[in-house]
C-alpha cells in the first residue's frame, strides 16, 4: 500500500481555433483547423440539425440557423467557437468590368441555390451608388427567374455627396426554380467613369419572401472601366526523369491578363474530350506528340478571346524492338569454342538478355549485342534467344534454332604430287577413306580445276606458274571437320637466273663467293672459266682464283623438275694492281728493336723502289725491302713505296704501325669486388686503360672460369671455387709488364639470405630469390610501400619493381611448408633517385701544339657520378673514367671539341664540350676557283679555293663594282651593270699565321644585252607584198631573236631567215622576211633577243597595212642585190624592147621620179637623194613585166 505520491498539475495548452466564426450557406464545407492542441482532437456541434462536424474537422451546413463548435484535444483541453450562422442561400451581384469605349451595363442580381426548406416568390433589395460615374436605366427581367413578376422600381438620386438609392420590390406567382440571376439591373456609364477607374455599389438590403428564406448578400460590389487587353497562355509539363509509353504525363496551362479562362486541351490539333480543366493529365501519348491547350476568354473586353497556347513535343521511351535477326553460325559443332552471335544495335537497349540451349556457356559474359559461347560436349540443339531490356521494360525476344552435332575427324594426309610442269594434264589426289564419313570437301586453288565428294579427285593444274594449297574436309551432315593441307606448286621452267659476286678478282685468291638468284629453281649447273675451280649445285658457290687466271665468264644455268631455264653470265676480270700487292711486316713494334723489315711485291718490271718514311723512324733502300728503325720519339707512324717503272707512273702502297716505347707499365690495381659467396654466379672485373699496352693476359682462381677482353673480364664463380688470386699482365712489343693481383675471398653460401642487387635505381625492377635447405611449398613476400611484385607472387624468385616514389627499405620473405613457416629472412635495398648533373670543366689548356704531351683535362666531380665517359676528337689521344684526362696532342690533330659526361647507377647526365685550341702552322697558297662566264649585273656569282688545313677564316679582297663578303672558303658577289673586268684577292688565316695572298684576275665580264636596233624597217605594207624585210643592226653577243607579228603578217620560211647582205652573214635570225596577206592587220612588230646574259629589252614598231594600185604583173623576176649606195645597175634584155617603160616605187606604193641613164639591155638608178629603205624597180613592157626589190642604204 502506498501511503506517498506526487501529482504535478499542468495548465492547458493555448489553443486557437480557425476559423473562429463564419456566414455559411446550406451545403457549404469548411475545414475546421485547431492550433496548440494534443492529437488527436475531438469535434462537436452545438446543434446537428444546423450542421455536422466530421473526426477530421470538416464543417458543413445542413439548415439554416446558427451553431457552435466544440473541440477537446486528448489532454482534456476544451475550445468553443464563436457562433456560425448558416443562411438558406446567396445572393449577391458580381464585380464586373466594362470595357473602354461601351455604355450599357447590364448587371445580374444572382442567387447561388434554390433554397430547399421554402420557396422563393418575392424579393426586396435596396442599392446605393454613385450617379456621378453610372446612371440607373431600368429593371430587366426578361431571362431571369423573376421574368414575368411584378415589379416596384424606386430611384432616389444623392445631393451633394449623398450616393443615389435604389429599391425594387419584385414578386410573382412562379418560384424561383434554379440558381442563376433573379435580374438584371441597367446601368449606362458615364465619362467620368475613364479608363482604369473604377466604383463601388453597395447592396444594403436584400429579402426573400418576407425574411424567409435568410439570404446571405455580399454587401461591396465594384464596377471598373478596363481598356482592351491581350491575353496570353502557355502550357508546361512536370518534369519526371523517364517516361516510358503508358505512364501518365502531367500538364498545366497558365493563363495571363484573363479573368475569366475556359479550357480545351488538344493532343496533335485534335480535341480531346472532356479536357476542360487547366491541368492535364494523360497516359495516352506516344513519342513526338504534340500537347497544346486552347483557351476561350470571357472577359468582355479581351481583344482576341481564342488563345492558343505553346506546343510541347513529348518525348516517350518504348521498350526496346526486337532485335532484326540473330546472325552466327546455325550448324556447331560440340567443343567448340570462340562461337559468336551477333544482333544489330538497338539504340532503346540498356543490356540484352541471351538464352541459349542447354550446354551452351558464355564463359565472357552475355549481355552486349555481342556474345562468345562455347559449345560443351553436352550441349543439345535449341533456340538462341535475344531480347533488349532497358528502363522501360524487355522488349519483344527473337530466336534463332542452332543444330549441333559431332565434328569428324582430320583425314591423315592427302597424297600426290606437289610439284606440277606447266601444261601437265590431269592428276590424281586422294586421301585414305574414314569410317563414318559421307562426304568430303574439297578445295583447290585458284586456276586449279577439280570436283569430288569422295575420298579421290583429279585436279588438271592451270596452264600459267603459281602455287596454293589443296584442303580436304571430312563432312557429316554438312558439318565439315578440320582439313588436311597439301602445298602444291604449278612450276615452269626456271627463269634465268641473276649472278652476283665481284667482277674483278685477285690470281692466288682463295674462297671467293658468288650468289645467283632464279624463280623456281631447284639446283645449280655453274660453267667457270679456265683459272677458276669451285663445285656445287647449290644457290652459292665459293671458287679459288689460280695464279693464272686472266679473265673469262661466269656461267651458271637453273634447274628444277621442269628442266633447264636460260644460261646466265658474268664477265670478269682482274683487279687493280693496288689489290695484289700490299707491304708486308709487323702492325706493331718495339722501339728498342734494332731493326724491323718490311717487304713489298716484288713488282714485275720494277727498276727500282721509292720508299718514304714518316716523323719517328728510319731507314734507306731502294729495293724491294726495306729495315727501319724507331727513333723513340713517336707511338704511331707510316710509310709508302712506289715501284718506279720505265715510263710509267703508279700510285704509291701505305702501312701504318704502331710503336710501343718500351714495356708497359704495371695497372694502378684491378676493380672489383674482392669477397664472393661460393654460389654460381658471373662477377665483372677492369683494369685501367694504357695507351701503351697491346693486351692483358688474366689468369683467375681455382675453381673459376674467365671470359677476358681487353682491360675487361668476366669471371664465373662455381660452387668449388677456392681463395687465390686474381691477377693480370700487360703487355706490348716491348715485352710483358709487372703483374697485378686481387686477392678473392669466396664464403660459404648463405642460404638464410635473400639474393638480388641491394642497390637499385627508382622506375627500374631486379630479381629476388631465396633456397631453403627444407623445401617450402611456397613463399610469403613482404614488400615496403612503392615496391610491387610483378607476376607470379608466391615462388622462391619472384621480380620486384621499384616505383619512382620507393625508398630506400628492407624486404622480407619467409616459406610456407608441411610443418608451418619457415625463418624470415630480409634485405635492406638501396633506392637511388635521378641521374648525376651535367659536369663542369674547371681545367681547359688555352692552347695546344702538334706532338704536346700530357695534357691534363679536368671537370668538377659530380655526387652521385660514378664514372665519366670522354669523348676526344680526332687526332687526340688518352682514355680515362675518372674526372681527370690526360691526352697527346698528334701531329695531325686540328681544333675540335671534347666531350664528357658523368655516368651514376641510375643514368647519365648530359655532354659538356671544351673547345681545344690546337696551332696548326698555314701551308701553302689558296688556289681561287671561279665560274667560266659572269655577266654585268649578275648576282650570286662564286668563288671559292680548296681548304687549308688549320685555316679558321679567310680573308677576301672585294674590289669596286662587285658587292660581297665572307670569312669562308667560299664567297659569293654581286656585280654592277658596269664591270668589265676585275681582280679578286684573298688569303686564309688563323690566330697565329696568314698564307700569301692569292689572286684572280678576270678580265673580260660579258655585258648585259642591249635593245636590238632596227636598220631597216618599213612601216607602211601592202596586201600581196613579199620578201618584205626587217634588219636589225649586228650584235655578236646574242645568240637568236624571237619576232611577234600582227595577224595576217607572216614569215616566209619555217626556218628562220639567213641575212641577206655581207655585214650581216652570220647565223643569227637578226633578218626577217615577211609576207603580208590579204587579211593583214595594221599593228606592232615586236623583237627581243637572247645571249649569253639573258633576254634583251623589247623593241618594237608599229606598221600600217593599206591598199595601193601596182601595175598588173603578168611575170615576176625577183633578185637580191648587196644594198645600193648610189646608184643601182639593172640589165635585163626588156630595156632593148621598144616601148618599155622603167618605173621605181617606194614601200608606200608611192612611184617616184629617179634619174634614169639607159644604155642598151642597162639602166643606171640613181638613189643619192633618197632616204634608206627598200624599194621596188619595175620593167614594164606590152608582154612581159620584171620587177627588182632593191634595200638603199
């Protein structure tokens, strides 16, 4: 029992009820909404009859009267509200607007209902308005439900500020039967009433019957004048992310300046039913539909009341088509793999759903338009099945039935011949008969012709050389197995072969080759003429040159099945002289050697040798051998010797040799490691490289094997290698140096260690591995972040790369066998990054002299460097890998750069160059070469002279008229139009000498063309005219002219016409003859020539062609005297005849009076007074006229 408690009181919640009071009418609804009350709440009416109130707070009116609502929250808090009163029906008169321009205004008094408890027969309202903006015209009752009742109209008009009243009292026999106007009041609007004003009504008092039933007015009314307007509409549709066909889509319309909007949806311009509202919504449209929504305004003063709203173009996704068809193979075998089946693209698809018969698998997945299967020894025929499948849906499925069955096997072999003779007929192929076998498949190659299904098939081969492969496949039930191959060849005889080897050959010489080439060949008949010995039948043949061979042809013919082909041949002959002779001794030599011989030839019909010897040796003969000896002095040296012959002169033979100066000295020490493990394994060893030594001999431990080269070994390490020495001795000509050794320590194997290298670059990779005494079944490699296996993960060898990012870490390993893990064993690496920076020289000799020894290069070290590699030029000498170098200066180096770059672990740097500045003393005079014709004005004309050894620059002497500079061995000039003649000088230098000068005189520059100049020259020609010419004065510079005629003025000859006067005999066109024709035209004659220097300047003259009256010629005589002076001879025997009359012409068809002196068959002309040019002498007699075309000078 409990004897204590505690109870806390709490206040009620505030609560707020809305909407706290209302004016309703029968059949309205209203949700109650109440805030600051506990869920769930309570609702009650304080009289049902009035009204009813649902659990949800929704409030309608079923009588009139009025009523209160109570609401308790579940906490017991208690709201009533303020009282409701609930009226029988509405009554009211709607704002309106009347449009800018009209008057009339006929305004409905409307009731929203029929009252259902009483009817209506009788109303009274009373209105107040504004006369200064609206006059009253009269009650209408005509439509209304007061149409045919009896009415009381009251008008009282407002003074002063007072508003105008209106009371009607109405009443009739026929209740009111619906809801709608009960009247119609007409005002007319006043001006006062403008644009965008507007007024108020106020309807004061309005009864039904004699008060029952209530009506509920609204008592504010307003009337405004509105100008027109336009109204607007547009459509949009929610948005979804996919719509798919049959979804419902979405869509509302929104309308502008419009008041009064009815509603017509329209899909693809047609209407659609019931589609009233201003939203809509279907599931009917399909792709590219198109949705718009028509609008009917009825505001009265809208402009255009038809409103078409925007289009929208839906977009609707189907599931996907079925795909056309399914291609791949219809017929499969069982075990077979790498089948595919393919669809065509289906642009709706997302992924494909495959099925296939049962044993078949998709080992590479099915969902693409691609699909590999294989087909297992236990797959059944069936259906392929495809269909698309994406966020709509799985489209409709095509099929494809596949028969599989079992593939036969490979026949053996095919037998017959691989080898056909063009023109062979038929021939037989056959294959040995396979159990279970109904057909075979046979196939030739191209040209070949044949058909079977059996076991055997006669081929007749083509008629033409080509070759193939015969296949033949075993079938059942059309399923063709895999087939045996036979390369058959259709071959001719072969083609005459291509012979190659030297075309000069050495008597005495031995194992010369030659090669010979020919298409189908299968052997070799080789012919040698008499001196040469060889045999074989093959492609190849090496032959020996006798002492007595003397030239002759190589003759070799190709041979295959078919037969012989063409006979190919060689013509050779016997070699340069220099080819059979050389000077025999020693490349190399002591210098402390008392004498050296070397021999030469001996030469036929030599009466003595000439023998010449280079700086550092001696030595005299006139035979064919000779003794030298070395003075010490120098490391390289040559010689020559020419047989001298009784007039003849041949080119000297050369040796070059080598000089050692005395025993090589003993190397610095051998680099290398000095302790190994007893494990097999190939360690590199070098010595430092002597310019004096010729070779090393390297002896190595036991139990080792060595690969020597140079200052180069390899030594291989075996498992019984034991502790010695490794050691090496240089030697020369001289003799052997001291020897150098390297104690090698060689440790047991460790077999708890992991072996790879410990050093290693970043972005390279090495090799790791591990043995165990125990074998393990497998490995565990831990690896350091930037480090990756690479492959197989789990061996005892495994490769390691290393990133660009790995440092230097350790990595472990430990086996995994039968009885659990073995030792970890580890290796600490090394990571090196980047490569060594480019050296820089700190030592450089300024200058050098030919013969300078001991020259010292150096660079600065470089970190990370641990080499260097020097490159030295031509005619220097000296190796080294450290950052010093010291070298000789020869006696033929010349100025060149030296090269070195630093080499690390992990790369190489750059190469840096030093110039190395060698005095060279200038010999000799430049000899200047120029072109064989220059012209005045010619640009880019050179000159040149042949290098000088040790010349840096040269110097050219330019003089006036020609512009031009270089310091090469070349120069090119420009010349003024003016030059004739000049002198060019220049000479070759360098920091330390200068040659003599050299000189080229050149003292005839071909000028520049000239204008051409006419010397004769008519300008005035007839039609019919001939022989008309055109001279121009003599210029021996230019080869030919070319001539530009008017139309219908042509030359007379094909060629070009020869001058016809003495001065002027040479075979130059500068003479031409023309004929004028019938159609000539008056225009200019243009001319140019060309010389040695190019085109001339055009000259030209403008000709008149006129007509003129000659007289008629019946015979015409025409003869070419040298040009007249003064006076012209003419003898003809017409000037005997009496009557015959002498008449001159000028080119003008002008006749003209000459001084005339006739003696007999003679006539003397006289042409003193006249001006240059041709004219024409006529003889006119009754029955015969000669005419004469003479040229005054």
């Amino acid at each position: 029992m409990t004897t204590n408690g505690r109870v806390d009181a709490k206040n009620n919640p505030y609560m707020s009820m809305y909407p706290a009071s209302m004016n309703m009418v029968v059949g309205q609804s209203v949700t109650m909404s109440l805030y600051g009350a506990i869920e769930p709440v309570a609702w009650s009416v304080s009289d049902p009859k009035v009204a009813e109130i649902s659990s949800q707070g929704v409030l309608r009116a079923i009588r009139r009267g009025q009523v209160t609502i109570t609401a308790v929250d579940s906490a017991g808090a208690t709201l009533h509200s303020d009282p409701f009163t609930v009226y029988d029906a509405r009554v009211f008169l709607p704002d309106t607007t009347i449009c800018e321009g009209a008057s009339e205004l006929y305004w409905p008094v409307v009731i929203s209902n029929r009252p259902a408890s009483d009817d209506v027969y009788a109303f009274e309202l009373s209105l107040e308005y504004d006369s200064a903006y609206v006059s009253f015209e009269g009650f209408v009752q005509a439509g209304t439900s007061s149409e045919g009742w009896s009415a009381a109209v009251n008008n009282t008009f407002g003074e002063g500020w007072q508003r105008s009243r209106l009371d009607i009292a109405c009443s009739g026999t026929t209740p009111v039967s619906d809801a709608g106007p009960l009247c119609y009041l007409k005002f007319t609007a006043k001006p006062a009433l403008r644009a965008n004003y507007s007024t108020n009504l106020n309807l004061s008092r309005l009864v039904l019957n004699e008060g029952t039933p209530t009506a509920l007015i609204d008592n504010d009314i307003t009337l405004r004048r509105v100008p027109p307007y336009e109204g607007e509409v547009s459509i949009y549709q929610e948005w979804s992310r996919r719509v798919c066909l049959g979804d419902t889509m979405y869509f509302n319309a929104n309308v502008y300046n419009v008041s009064q909007p009815t509603y017509q949806w329209y899909i693809n311009n047609l209407e659609v039913p019931g589609a009233t509202m201003p939203h809509f919504m279907t599931p009917d449209l399909l792709n590219g539909d198109t949705v718009k929504c028509l609008v009917v305004a009825l505001d009265p003063c809208i402009m255009d009341p038809i409103l078409w709203s925007n289009g929208i173009e839906v977009y609707v996704e189907y599931v996907p088509a079925a795909p056309d068809s399914i291609e791949g193979d219809t017929l499969v075998v069982r075990g077979q793999s790498w089948v595919s089946y393919d669809i065509p693209y289906i642009e709706t698809a997302q992924r494909y759903n495959w099925i296939f018969p049962q044993g078949f698998s998709t080992p590479y997945g099915g969902s693409g338009t691609s699909v590999y299967v294989e087909v297992t020894d236990s797959a059944m025929s069936g259906h392929v099945q495809v269909c698309g499948i994406n966020e709509c849906g799985i489209g409709d499925t095509t099929t494809l039935y596949v028969h599989v069955v079992d593939v036969p096997a490979r026949p053996d072999s095919i037998y017959g011949p691989t080898e056909l003779c063009v023109g062979l007929d038929s021939v037989a192929y056959w294959v040995t008969p396979q159990p279970g076998v109904t057909s075979y498949v046979w196939d030739l190659p191209w040209g070949f012709e044949g058909s079977s299904d059996s076991s055997l098939i006669w081929v007749k081969p083509p008629t033409y050389e080509t070759d193939g492969h015969i296949v033949v496949h075993a079938s059942v039930a059309g399923i063709d197995g895999e087939g045996a191959v036979l390369p058959v060849n259709v071959i001719s005889t072969p083609s005459q072969a291509y012979v190659y080897g030297p075309n000069r050959l050495t008597p005495g010489t031995d194992s010369v080759l030659f090669v010979c080439e020919s298409w189908n060949a299968s052997q070799y008949e080789w012919l040698l003429p008499e001196g040469l010995s060889g045999s074989g039948h093959d492609d190849s043949l090496y032959v020996t040159v006798s002492s007595t061979f003397a030239g002759g042809r190589l003759s070799v013919v190709p041979i295959n099945a078919c037969g012989g082909g063409d006979t190919a041949w060689m013509d050779i002959g016997l070699t340069d002289v220099h080819d059979w002779y050389s000077v025999e001794g020693p490349d190399d030599f002591c210098a402390t050697d008392d004498s050296i011989c070397y021999r030469f030839g001996p030469y036929p019909g030599a009466l003595y040798y000439q023998w010449r010897l280079s700086d550092g040796i001696t030595g005299m003969s006139t035979a064919d051998s000779i003794w030298i000896k070395s003075d010490g002095s120098k490391r390289y040296a040559s010689m020559s010797v020419v047989p001298i012959l009784s007039g003849d002169t041949l080119d000297p033979w050369y040796k070059s040799f080598r000089i050692s100066l005395g025993k090589p000295a003993k190397p610095d020490s051998i680099y290398g490691p000095k302790r190994l493990e007893r494990l097999p394994q190939s360690v590199e060893y070098s010595l430092p490289y002597d310019p004096d030594v010729i070779g090393y001999v390297w002896s190595f431990p036991e139990g080792c094997l060595g690969d020597a080269y140079g200052v180069n070994a390899s030594m291989y390490v075996t498992e019984e290698a034991m502790n010695g020495r490794l050691s090496a001795v240089p030697f020369n000509t001289c003799g052997y140096g001291d020897t150098v050794f390297l104690d090698l320590v060689f440790e047991p194997w460790k077999t708890d260690t992991i072996r790879g290298d410990t050093v290693v670059c970043a972005g390279s990779y090495g090799t790791y591995w591990v043995s165990d005494k125990v074998d393990s079944t497998r490995y565990e490699w831990i690896l350091p972040v930037g480090y990756e296996l690479i492959g197989k993960a789990d061996g005892n060898t495994v490769w390691i790369s290393f990133a660009d990012t790995a440092v230097s870490d350790t990595i472990k390993v430990f086996g995994l066998g039968d009885y659990g893990p073995g030792p970890v064993r580890s290796l600490f690496i090394q990571v090196l990054h980047g490569v060594p920076a480019a050296p820089m020289f700190v030592i450089v000799p300024e200058q050098l002299q030919r013969g300078q020894k001991d020259v010292t290069l150096q660079v600065k070290p470089v970190p990370g460097a641990t080499y260097y590699e020097w490159m030295l030029p031509w005619g220097f000498e000296g190796y080294s890998e450290t950052n010093t170098l010291t070298f000789t200066v020869s006696e033929v180096a010349t100025s060149d750069s030296v090269y070195v770059k630093a080499v690390g672990p992990c790369g190489y740097s750059q190469w840096v160059s030093a110039y190395l500045d060698v005095k060279v003393e200038l010999t000799g005079i430049p000899t200047i070469s120029a072109p064989y014709k220059i012209c005045a004005g010619e640009d880019n004309v050179m000159f040149w002279v042949d290098d000088i050894e040790g010349a840096e620059g040269y110097h050219w002497i330019v003089p006036p008229g020609l512009t031009g500079s270089s310091e090469e061995n070349y120069l090119y000039v420009s010349l003024d139009d003016t030059v004739t003649q000049f002198t060019l000088q220049v000479y070759a230098y360098n920091e330390t000498d200068t040659t003599e000068t050299a000189t080229v005189d050149y003292t005839f520059v071909l000028p520049l063309p000239a204008k051409p100049e006419f010397l004769v020259a008519p300008t005035v020609l007839n039609p019919g005219m001939t022989d008309v010419a055109y001279i121009l004065k003599p210029d021996t510079t230019i080869h030919f002219y070319e001539w530009v005629l008017p139309d219908g003025i042509i030359q007379q000859w094909d060629e070009p016409a020869m001058p016809a006067y003495g001065p002027m005999m040479h075979g130059r066109n500068d003479t031409l003859l023309v004929t004028v024709t019938d159609t000539a035209q008056s225009g200019w004659i243009k001319v140019f020539g060309y010389g040695f220097c190019g085109p001339t300047p055009v000259d030209s003259m403008y000709v008149t062609v006129q007509p003129v009256s000659l007289p008629s010629l019946r015979t015409a005589v025409y003869t070419y005297p040298n040009p007249v002076r003064e006076v012209l001879k003419v003898r003809s025997a017409l000037l005997q005849e009496a009557g015959t009359k002498v008449l001159v012409y000028d080119l003008y068809g002008r006749q003209i009076d000459l001084p005339l002196m006739r003696r007999n068959d003679v006539c003397e002309i006289t042409f003193s007074d006249q001006s240059a040019g041709f004219y024409l002498v006529v003889l006119e007699a009754p029955d015969h006229t000669e005419r004469v075309k003479v040229l005054k000078e």
